[in-house]
C-alpha cells in the first residue's frame, strides 16, 4: 500500500472524525507511549550503565461515525521510524465489532493490549515467540460484554509483522474469553 495515500487517508479520516464528533465520547484522541531500557553490568572492577530507547509510540484514534465507524493508527519512533498499526472499527450492530486492515488480532491474552498495559516492558516469552502479531486482514468479535466474547478472523499468516501477502498460507482466528463472575 502506498503510504501517502495511506497517510492522506488517515488525515482524512481525522478530519471527519472531527466534523461529526459528539463530546465528549467521540473527540479524536492523539497519545503516546515512551519507555526506555536500563542496562547495569559489572564485569571484574568496573561498572557498566546504559540506558535505551524502547518504544516511542505515537498513536491516533477516534470515531468517524458515532456507533457505527471508528479508526486506530499507531507509528514507532524509536530506531527506524514506521507505521505499525493501522485499522478501521466497524460497530454493524449492538455488541458486535469489525476490525479490517493491519493490527495485533487477539490470539494471547497480551496480544491486543498496548505496550503501556503490560506487567514488564517486554511480552512474555510465548507470546513473543509463538504470537501471531501484527496481521493484515480481518476479525469480527461479538458476544455480552463482561460475560463472554467471540473473536474469528482471517489474516495474511506468514511471516509475521508484514504489509503484504506473498504466499497462499492463511492464518484463521477462532477464540473465546468467558467471565463467569462480572469483572473477572
């Protein structure tokens, strides 16, 4: 996909989402993300520490229609710079949500979380290293909210945190998350 078009449409939607905004709900949101690293090591007499750029995370969301259509961009900052995520949300009817373009499907309980929600400044190591995580394609998820929710998606598959398909291996998405006690 080519970016300034891509770039043009975000900006687009951002606009929109302005135009049709109803406060205080469907205001556009721009936020942010820093962490940084520690290194400490101490190898004979001498001290070693260091100290390193993460994440630096910009990220634009918002509703271009009230209930019905809404966006979510994400850019990386920290070495090269790129765009990670960029999805519509689509609301088709109560309780029920379609997410179309590129973003983390909910494959581990940690996948779909931001960086800035999890316990350490790394995922865990399965999740890492059997995760699905950034996909093009497509997950529609429905079910009571507080209760249970039904996520099945289709996505690109292989290799993993790519913009493109080049291969005829799909990945399909079929979970469940059930909370039997409300706020579980």
């Amino acid at each position: 996909m080519n970016l300034q078009k891509l770039l043009v449409g975000m900006v687009t939607l951002l606009a929109a989402s302005v135009a049709f905004a109803e406060p205080p709900m469907d205001i556009p949101r721009i936020s942010g993300n820093l962490q940084f690293l520690t290194y400490y090591t101490q190898d004979t007499s001498e001290v070693q520490f260091q100290m390193g750029l993460r994440r630096a995370r910009l990220i634009f969301s918002g509703v271009v229609i009230p209930r019905k259509v809404g966006y979510f961009v994400q850019w990386e900052g920290a070495g090269t710079a790129k765009l990670l995520d960029a999805k519509l949300v689509f609301w088709p009817f109560r309780n029920a949500q379609l997410v179309i373009g590129r973003f983390m499907p909910k494959f581990t309980y940690y996948m779909p979380h931001s960086s800035k929600s999890l316990d350490f400044v790394e995922y865990p190591l399965l999740s890492q290293y059997y995760g699905m995580w950034r996909q093009l394609g497509f997950q529609f998820s429905f079910g009571k909210h507080g209760f249970y929710r039904i996520h099945t998606g289709l996505f690109t598959g292989y290799p993993k945190n790519n913009w493109s398909d080049l291969n005829s291996a799909k990945s399909l998405l079929l979970s469940m998350c059930a909370h039997p006690i409300v706020g579980l």
